[in-house]
C-alpha cells in the first residue's frame, strides 16, 4: 500500500465502524488528508477502487444535491486495519531491536576475543 492509501485508510476506521455503513464526501477525505498531502477528487477515486480491490472496503459512489459521497462499509480486513497495522509497526520495531542487541554483542564478543589472542 501507498502512503496515501494507508492515510486514507486509517482515516475511514476511524471515521466507520464496524458493521455500519457510512457517506463521506471525498472532500472530507482531502480536507482530513491535507496536512500531508494534496489530493485531487480522481486520486481519492482511485484510492477507493484500489482499497476496494485490495478488500478493504466496500463502497458505493452515491450522487447527492451538493455533490457525490461515498457509502463507505468496512470489509473484515478492513475493521482489522488498525490493529493490524499496529502490530506490524511492533514487530518491525522489536526486529530492530534485536539486530542492535545482536551487533552489540558481537562487536563486544570480537573486543574480547581480539584481546585474547593479541597477549
């Protein structure tokens, strides 16, 4: 997933919940959006189809008298995102962790060896 997509996921899990189904305008979605990026009304179109094909989201583009909306419901991948998401960053950073601790001790293993076999 873009940048953009997760953004604009994160943003429907909170905004949806769980087994209900919601409009939202695409302009809440750039106005929630803009303090990173700058959307145009045919990127958030294709984010949603793309979140859409990736089984996130089910969504439905409705016409409106002030302009279209989405009816946006979440899929089981969709209400699991964040925790998901949450998860991933966790484990990232606990592998991380373990390759200092790692390289740490074997560059304190290769002092001491050094020191032993230099006398």
């Amino acid at each position: 997933m873009t940048k953009k997509e997760k953004l604009t996921m994160t943003y429907l899990c909170k905004k949806c919940q769980k087994n209900k189904t919601y409009l939202i305008a695409p302009q809440d979605i750039t106005q929630a959006l803009s303090k990173r990026f700058v959307l145009s009304v045919s990127e958030i179109d294709e984010i949603m189809v793309s979140l859409a094909n990736q089984n996130f989201i089910d969504f439905v583009v409705s016409d409106g008298k002030n302009g279209y909306f989405y009816c946006v419901n979440l899929k089981k991948a969709g209400q699991t995102y964040l925790i998901d998401a949450k998860k991933s960053r966790r484990t990232m950073g606990l592998l991380v962790l373990r390759s200092m601790f790692l390289a740490t001790v074997s560059f304190v293993f290769g002092i001491i060896l050094r020191a032993i076999f230099k006398s």
